[in-house]
C-alpha cells in the first residue's frame, strides 16, 4: 500500500507534517508512526529523522526509508537500522538554496570581520578596521561536491568569490575546478582563503579535519563547517585558532549536540556558533520533496539521492 508513516520530528510534530502533505500532496495517504492504531505493515514508506532507539527495526518490512536529514549517517550507524531497505536522503531546491545562503552568510561575515564587529558593538567600542580583501580576491574551497557541496560552490562562484572544491572521487564537472582524491587534497589546500566542510559523515571522512590538515591550509585562513561535527578534531581546530593558524571559524555543527554549556567554542572570540539550522527546509518543502520522490518510485525510476552504503552516504 502506498502509504508514508511519519516519524520524524515525533509525535508532537504529527499535525504539522499531516497538515504540510495535505497542502502540497493531498493524493498521498500518510499516518503518524505513533498513532496508536498504525501497523507498519500498513505503509510502505517511513519519513524518519531520528527515531526512537529500537523503532528502526520496525521498518524492515518498509518499501523504502526517506530521511528529512541530507545526512544519514546518524541512522545507518544504529544498530536497529535495517540495512536491507533503501534509503533515500533529503534534497530539493530549498534544501540546497538554504545552504547556499548560510554558507554566503558566513564567507561574507568572515571576510568583514562581522564577528569582530559585534563584539566591538558590545562594548560600544567604536573602532574603525581596515578591511584587507573582498569576494574577489578570496579563495574558498569547498571539500565535498555532492547536492549541497556544488550548490554552495556554484553560488559562490556566481557572487564573485574564486571557488574550488574537493572531493574523493572522480566526476565530470564544467563551471568549478575540482580536486579528487590523497594527491589532489595537497593540490587543493594550500590556496584556500576559507575552507568550507560539506563532506558526508562516512568512516572515510571522521576526524578528516585535523591538525594535520588544517596545517597545509594558507595561514590564516578560516573554516566553515556545514557537514558533520564528526569530520573535526576540535582540540586541533581550538589549536589552530590559537596558533594563528586559522583566523576565525562559522560551525553550524559540532562534535556533540546540543554543545554542552561548558564547551570552550562558545565564548571564544573567533568562533561564531549556530545550533545546527543551516538548511532546515519549511515542512511544506521536505513534504513536496517527499511525495516527489515517492512518486518517482511508485513509478519504478531510483531517486538520485539513494543512500550507497558501498560510498558511506
Ligand atoms: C542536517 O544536518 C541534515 O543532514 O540535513
């Protein structure tokens, strides 16, 4: 039966979604994963995000898992998520459109010391900073160039900024210089003015951001990080700010969520922080995204962003 259970979000988050499909997709029959009543076996979809411990293995007998998450390694890594069905990950234009807005948001506030601004207006310090560079001169290098990665680039690129971008594999790509693989990544990093992370969380990539790394960066360079906590070592990160190494750093994510309130990234300087929010699509867009998808495969055709577990993502 072509039905989507809806979990993600909760039960709390029932009426909002029920509201959202019968908007934007009236002809798709959807239930609450939490209504008393449901029986898995009466759906062949889940839209999930993180669901409660031991639910995922409910979903074996699923069609497909859709996720609300453009990364899915939080659910393949549980023990309960049943590997057999396939899963797909969030896209659509607003997913990708958000993401390039933050990550704009973030390179210009870093390039105008936005930061500093702000803490000099807390102090009603009224101090009047020569700015050294602008979009034109700036180099920005994006590691990952998958949905969001080539999003992010090309609107980069298209505002001016000289953008280039990494990623482990091989691919065909026109408008923005890419960088593949080891040999590739020292090619890569040493003319980046602002390195931005929209890697996948795979064990290929955890940790990838490390002292090691961050030392063949341009010197003070800065970071922004949209993909994964995970992908850094933030007492290598906090080291290279400390050493000059890295100027400043924009994280939307961080290695443990919620950032427990004694964590030194709060209140350093040179760290601006968000609560992982860069590119949280409106229900009304994930569910236009969902029914899509679910569309393509009542009508056989595979979804682009179907997870691979031979990639990790
Ligand atoms: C959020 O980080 C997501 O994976 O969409």
């Amino acid at each position: 039966m072509k039905r989507l259970a809806v979990s993600a979000d909760g039960p709390a988050a029932w009426e909002s979604w029920r509201d959202a499909f019968a908007r934007v997709a009236p002809d798709l029959p959807t239930i609450s994963w939490f209504d008393p009543a449901f029986d898995p076996a009466d759906a062949s979809y889940a839209l999930v995000w993180e669901p409660p411990v031991g639910e995922m293995a409910r979903m074996a007998n699923m069609r497909v898992i859709l996720s609300t998450g453009a990364g899915v390694n939080h659910l393949v890594n549980r023990p309960d998520f049943p590997a057999d069905v396939p899963l797909v990950r969030m896209g659509g234009d607003q997913t990708a459109v958000l993401m390039a807005d933050y990550v704009m948001w973030a390179a210009i506030g870093l390039l105008r010391g936005a930061r500093r601004w702000a803490r000099d207006q807390e102090k009603h310090l009224w101090c009047n900073r020569p700015i050294l560079r602008n979009s034109a001169e700036t180099r920005v290098g994006v590691l990952g160039f998958g949905n969001l990665g080539a999003a992010v680039a090309r609107r980069l690129a298209a505002t001016g900024f000289i953008v280039s971008a990494w990623c482990r594999t091989p691919r065909e790509e026109k408008q923005i210089p890419l960088f593949f693989g080891e040999e590739g990544l020292s090619d890569f990093l040493p003319s980046v003015d602002i390195l931005v992370n929209l890697l996948p969380s795979t064990p290929h990539t955890r940790h990838i951001i490390d002292a090691e790394l961050l030392s063949r960066l341009k010197p003070g360079a800065d970071f922004i990080n949209v993909g994964r906590g995970d992908h850094v070592v933030e007492d290598d990160l906090l080291a290279a700010l400390a050493s000059g190494q890295l100027d400043s750093a924009v994280l939307d994510v961080v290695a443990t969520e919620p950032l427990s309130a004694e964590s030194p990234l709060w209140d350093h300087p040179r760290i601006t922080l968000t609560p992982h929010m860069a590119s949280e699509a409106s229900r009304e867009a994930q569910a236009a995204y969902v029914a899509h998808v679910i569309r393509e495969l009542e009508e056989g055709r595979a979804p682009p962003l179907l997870y691979r577990p031979d990639r990790g993502y």
